[in-house]
C-alpha cells in the first residue's frame, strides 16, 4: 500500500456537496488532489435515474487517481417521506411515522431493504439514514413524522429492524440525530438549538434507540448540532468531547464511525469561525467531517486541518485512528464499489414490489407476500 501523508488522511475524513448533475472539472481535481472520502447527493445532483447512475460512475472513477485507491462514500438523505432526494421513477416511500404505527420489525426490514436496494443498484452506498430520534415534542415539526414513534422502547426495536434492512440491500445506514432531536423547536439549519435535558433522561429516553442500534452492527452515526447546557455548557453535541469521547466512545462503547451533520448549518456558522469548525469537530472526536451546501468550505476546511495537524493541535494518533476506520469499512462494504450495469439496475428502481409495499404502509396494512417476497 502507498505511504500516505497526513494531508491524504485528512481528505478521507471528509464528504462533500457537489453543485450539479455532472462533477465539474475543479470538483474532479479537488476531490482527487484531496483525497476527499466521499460525496453527498442532493436534488440538485438527481434529474433521473440513468443521471445518477452515470454521475455515481464518474464520481467512483476517481478512486483511480486518488493516493490510497480508496472507494468512495457516496451518501444520499433518503428516509422517506420530506426527506427524500430520489423521487420517481424510484419508489416514493411514506415517512418512518407510518412505520411506526404499524410496529412490525418484519415491514421496517423490508422497507429499509426495498429502498436500499434501489439506491444499491445506481451506485449509492450511504444512506443518512435511519432518523432514530424519539418524538417527544408534538410541537417538533423539524423531526415531526420522521420520527417512528414516541416510544423510545418501539423507536429503538423498529430503527434495530431498518438498520438491519439497509446493512442486508448492501447500503451502509448512518442512525442520527445523536444524543436526540426529537425535543427540539429550532431547526439547526437555521440556529442553535439549546436542550434543557440532563443526562439522566437522555439516557432514559432518547438514547435508548442508540444504544439498540448500536447492537444491531450499525457502521456510522451522526451528531446534532444541539447544545445541551447541562451536560455540556460550552459546546454543541457535534463539538463536545463530553459527547463524543466520553459518552459516545466511552459509555456506550460505540467503536465504529462517527460523523457530523452538515457543518455549515447556521447552528455552528452562526456561532463559530469556518476554519475553527472542522479542526474542533475532530479535536472532540468525530471521525467524518460533512460538508452540503457551501462549495468553498471544504478547501477552507482541508486547509486548517493540515495546519492544525502541524501544529499538534490534532494528534496525529487520532486521525490515524479516525482514517482506519473509514479504510476498514469501506473495504467491507464497498469490495465492488461501481454501479450495477444501467440495464440490471433499472428492473429494480420503482419495482412493482417496492411500489405495493410503500402503498400498504400507508394504508396501514401490509400483505404477508410482501414481507415474504
């Protein structure tokens, strides 16, 4: 294997945006040059599903120019329901609050199944999903019925059955919003959130679905960019050592990737320097850096992470250890990283089966064949 510097580690560490439907060529050269670990797909990025193919072929080519050769992540917010970037053609599936409500570990496996399998097969590998925050809040319309239920007990044994679902289609599912969205009246798009919870009760209550999937093989898990004061009164979730290292990787002993929501949400922008963001986002132990909408802040990010590590300032142990992981995971999951041929995907995107069972769901009655299928 190539011997990789500090700077190819650190470009690893990182999903980004792209702007449009192809990879322009100064996205090609920065994602090369940076050896940038993956890519987030967007509306914008989707017109149809011969497009996505094709963009997810030109984005996997890539690895054959990078320094370590490595697949690329190429993630996708797909949960159904508002949450969803693949429309038709693909199958439209309700939102996880359907699911809920009808409390089948059977119907969520096969859901989670069913949509991974479309992704799977026009070259998606990461879906930001399954939502396992606890709706705990009617008043939450930031979660609101992306949420399966207000049982954190049925939260945690359906979300156990999507994770499952995904891992089984081939896609790698990221549970989010840890420690928990569920409470919250502020979108973190458009400001800092600020939780009364103390750590008694998000350990009662909305970690409890972490704790199952956690159980349940899952590879990676996103932070919110919610400060909980009595926990933590200095820092958001996302950049709270208190979160990451010591409840995170200490308490509940989760050892596999952990990433950010996206950093240029107005939660941190508003309310910490661009440069600083990425290099405390690691300082407090995250492993994956996301990066959606703002195209300019990834090189802006690259270039403080290489000071910050020849500063000392980031350990060079802890983004070996960060680095490791993304290489164990994706040689895992991501052996045969390309899409299927276009010809073989299309007879699985919007298959009558997948269209039945998002029907049933909503009408809150699912058919044996289906589950069986």
């Amino acid at each position: 294997m190539v011997q990789l510097g500090m700077v190819d580690k650190l470009g690893q560490l990182m999903i980004i945006g792209v702007r449009g439907k192809t990879l322009s060529q100064d996205e090609c050269e920065f994602i090369i040059k940076n050896n940038i670990g993956g890519v987030i797909l967007f509306a914008r990025n989707v017109e149809s599903p011969q497009q996505v193919h094709a963009l997810c072929s030109q984005i996997q080519s890539l690895r054959h120019k990078t320094r370590d050769k490595l697949p690329l992540f190429i993630g996708v917010d797909q949960e159904g329901g508002r949450v969803a970037r693949m429309k038709a053609p693909f199958t439209e599936w309700p939102p996880l609050s359907y699911v809920g409500k009808l409390d089948s570990t059977s119907v969520a496996f096969k859901f989670a199944f069913a949509m991974g399998t479309e992704l799977r097969s026009v070259g998606v590998n990461l879906d930001f999903a399954p939502c396992v925050d606890v709706f705990t809040n009617p008043k939450n319309t930031v979660i609101g019925d992306r949420s399966l239920s207000v049982d954190p007990e049925q939260v945690a044994k359906l979300a156990s059955a999507l994770v499952r679902g995904y891992i089984k289609s081939g896609i790698i599912p990221c549970a989010k919003h840890f420690p928990g969205h569920g409470n919250t009246l502020i979108d973190s798009h458009e400001d800092l959130p600020v939780e009364d919870s103390d750590l008694e009760h998000l350990r009662n209550v909305e970690m409890v679905p972490f704790k199952k999937v956690f159980r349940a093989r899952l590879d990676m898990v996103m932070t919110a960019h919610i400060k909980f004061p009595k926990v933590d009164d200095k820092f958001p979730a996302t950049l709270s050592e208190k979160f990451v290292k010591d409840i995170l990787r200490g308490e509940l002993r989760y050892r596999n990737l952990i990433i950010t929501d996206d950093l240029d949400m107005k939660a941190l922008a508003k309310n910490f320097p661009v440069a600083d963001i990425p290099v405390m986002a690691l300082q407090a132990g995250v492993d994956l850096l996301l990066y959606c909408n703002n195209f300019d802040h990834p090189a802006i990010a690259m270039d403080a992470l290489t000071k910050a590590a020849k500063d000392h300032k980031l350990p060079a142990k802890q983004i070996d250890e960060s680095y490791n992981r993304v290489v164990a995971l994706k040689k895992e999951m991501l052996a045969n990283p390309d899409p299927e041929p276009f010809d073989k995907a299309a007879q699985w995107i919007g298959h009558a089966d997948h269209k039945r069972l998002s029907v049933a769901i909503r009408e809150g009655s699912v058919p044996a064949d289906l589950l069986t299928s």
